[in-house]
C-alpha cells in the first residue's frame, strides 16, 4: 500500500498547458504570497527541468505572526497575517485566490530511505513494473506522528546496472529502486493547513523548504553534479541535499535569523525592533579593519532616547559571530551524520533572508565547503528588485514545483492544479470537466 499524506498532492502541469498560480510562503519573519502566470516554453539547457516560463502578476508581503520555528503557535495570528498577504497579492495582480501551493520549514523536517526490488524473469520493464516496485519500496509506513512530503525515486537498478533514470523498456531479470520520503511533524503539517483553511483557501500541495529553494536556485548542472542547500530562515536553518537532479536528503535545526536578533537585543540591552535594523544595516560575520573605528548609536532601554549611546562595530561583530558560527556548525554535523557531507562540498548554495550577513559566504567556506554562494531565484519575470534576493527563493520554487511534481510518487487525489486558472477555450474547459468528473 503506497504513502498516504496528508496534504492533497497534484499533478504535474500538462507542458502545453497554461495556468495562474498561487502560491504562499509562511516563515517566522515574513509571509509572502505570490501569484504567477506559467505559459509553456521550449526546454533550457541550465534549468532543464522547467516547461514554463514563470510571469509575476501579484505579490503580496507581510510580517509574520503567529509563527515561531517554522510552526504555527497562533492561529489567529497568524491567519490575519496569510489574509493581508494573500488580500494585498490579489489586489495588484487582479485574480482571486482559491488554493495555494504551502511551504514547510518547520515540523521537524527530516528523511527515510527506502529500497526494494521485483522479479522480472526477461521481461521487458513496463510502467506496470515500475509502480509495482514503486509500491514495495513504499510499503513501510512513516515514523507514527509524521506525515509524508515527498516520496522521490533517486535512482532505478537493473540487475548489475546501478542509476538507471528510466528503465521502461530495458530488459532484465530483476528491478530495483531507491525511494527517499520526506517528512515532518505531523502535528504542525495540520495547524499549518488550518491556518490557510482558516481564511477560505485550500491547500493544493505542501512542500519542504529546502526542496523549493532548491528548485528556484539551483541550476541543471549543480543538481545533477551535487549540491547542499541550506536555507538560513528566520526561526529555522534547513537543509536540503540534491544529486543526479533529485533531492535525496533533507534536515533543520530551529535556530535561525530571529536567534541572531534575540542574541543582539540581550547583549546590548536594546529593543527588538533596534536589534533588527542593527543587524539588517551593519550585521557582519567577518571582520574589516574599520570596525574599530566605526561606531553606530544605540537607544539602550530605558536610557533618554535624544541622547543615544554609541558602540564600535566590532562589538556588534562580537555577538552575531557566534551564533552564525554555531548555526553553520550544526548544519556541517548533521551532514557529517546523514552522510551526504560530501555533496555539501563540492557546492554549498545559501538561501534565505539571514544569508545576507556580510561575509557570510566566506565564513561558510570556513567551516563547511569551500565552494558556497548565495542563491537567488532563476527564470522568474515579473519580480520587483526587492524580491530578487534570496529570501524569496523558497516562494518562487513553489511556482516551480508544479513543474516537477511527476517526479514523486504519489496518486494524485485531484484534478490538475484544481487551484489555478488553466487558460483555454470553451471546448478546453468542457474536456477538462469530463476528464475530472469521470
């Protein structure tokens, strides 16, 4: 018997097909709602993958609420914080919303690994083959309390021949497969889905962090060769691990930006909202012979706010260093663990709004791969300059999972994208009618 998740799958977008998109990015920092006209599009060779071209028509950004780690902790919070985002994207891009593509981040993001083989005797490999081994493989049921997010065929064997991508039609004595689940907390995968059924929309798909910033982020040849990303989020870090042009690997440890934050607020006895712009506006994770020199002022609580005290950079420095420290750490041991450290070494790819610390990428080199870059969203129109950094990378592979859901192993329970605007005329949509409803 196959996986069962909990969130509703879909389809993979027919290639010929147009359609909107809705989709919705939830973190502890901020929320964002992107909405996207897809149209079909001759094949890339950097984003191979993809058969549309993606065309921002809405966006809307909020502060989160309601959010801390990744999960919800307020639904009220955090339902009035998804309605101003959705409301504000739907407003500028003229569609009304009914489903959106949710992304996950915390729920304790974690991966099993699956194998199992069928008897062919000779035979020529047939799709019914491949979903019989398909089904073994996923026979085993998830850890209780956890439900599935991706259930992905890494690789195919036939007899002795290893990392077979397709084998339809090859002839053997034996099929095998690897299976990698993705999974998180059962729990926080239901009050997430609450919040967004909560303001009257449905929850067309949920997808793992790591694997949407991965899809935004990564080009062809990266994810074919071998490549860690880590997602450095505001509650949360993930971590997602790609090679041969799937994901075979995802993790999170909750800390994360808003730590960082907390961590400036303490130590130098200031406001939240202060720490934030300290570290948004002079935040460092390597030291410049200036920052000695240099000094920014500082309202202390409960001084006089017209006489602001001043401090050098390098004690701001002195903070945030080790907290960044300790993240990268975390991440390098739980590859070390899983066993995928060597992926993360030959490229290192950064995403999120607390990859942006100056000297963060030469800091990872350090201490994690010396091959890491910051990761910003690929083949995407329609962004504002502000959304062209690598905060919205996750939101922006929310618009391009749906390309790629065909990959996963799942039955899907509805009709193609039943959320989005397929365009088509009157003859398409009586079709489209028939094919759902018999």
């Amino acid at each position: 018997m196959s996986f069962r998740p909990l969130p509703p799958r879909m389809r993979q977008i027919p290639p010929r097909k147009s359609a909107i998109l809705s989709v919705l990015d939830v973190g502890a920092s901020k929320i964002v709602c992107l909405i996207a006209r897809l149209t079909p599009m001759e094949p890339s060779e950097a984003l191979r993958g993809r058969t549309h071209r993606c065309k921002v028509l809405g966006i809307g950004h909020q502060r989160s609420s309601g959010v801390k780690g990744g999960a919800v902790v307020d639904l009220q919070a955090a339902e009035h914080a998804v309605r101003l985002a959705v409301d504000a994207a739907e407003r500028m891009a003229g569609v009304e919303v009914g489903g959106v593509i949710v992304n996950m981040s915390g729920g304790l993001l974690a991966s099993q690994r699956f194998s199992a083989k069928a008897a062919l005797r000779g035979k020529t490999v047939s799709e019914h083959d491949i979903h019989r081994v398909l089904e073994a493989a996923s026979s085993a049921n998830a850890h209780p309390g956890r439900t599935v997010l991706h259930a992905l065929p890494t690789a195919f064997s036939l007899d002795a021949t290893r990392d077979v991508l397709d084998p339809k039609g090859m002839i053997g004595e034996e099929l095998g497969v690897d299976l990698h689940v993705a999974s998180c907390d059962q729990a926080a995968a239901r009050n997430l889905m609450l919040v967004v059924e909560r303001c009257h929309l449905r929850v067309e798909a949920m997808v793992a962090t790591p694997y949407a910033a991965g899809l935004s982020t990564l080009i062809d040849d990266e994810a074919e060769l071998g490549a860690a990303i880590v997602d450095f989020g505001g509650g949360s870090t993930t971590v997602g691990v790609f090679r041969g042009g799937r994901l075979i690997h995802v993790d999170a440890v909750a800390v994360g930006g808003v730590h960082v934050t907390r961590d400036i607020a303490r130590g130098l006895n200031i406001s939240v909202t202060d720490a934030e712009r300290l570290k948004t506006l002079y935040g460092a994770c390597i030291a410049s012979q200036s920052d000695d020199r240099e000094s920014v002022a500082i309202n202390r609580l409960g001084d006089d706010m017209d006489h602001p005290s001043h401090l050098p950079k390098s004690e701001l420095l002195r903070i945030i260093r080790p907290r960044v420290e300790e993240i990268l750490e975390l991440v390098r041991d739980r590859l070390r663990a899983s066993g995928h450290a060597a992926q993360a070494g030959r490229r290192l790819v950064m995403t999120g709004g607390a990859c942006q610390l100056t000297g963060l990428p030469e800091f990872a080199r350090s201490v994690i791969s010396n091959q890491a870059r910051i990761g910003r969203p690929l083949g995407i129109e329609g962004l504002p300059e502000s959304g062209k950094n690598p905060s919205f990378a996750a939101a922006v592979g929310l618009l391009v999972y749906p390309q790629m859901a065909g990959l996963e192993f799942f039955e899907p329970t509805r009709s193609v994208m039943p959320h989005a605007h397929v365009e088509g005329g009157y003859a398409a949509r009586v079709g489209r009618w028939l094919k759902a409803s018999f």
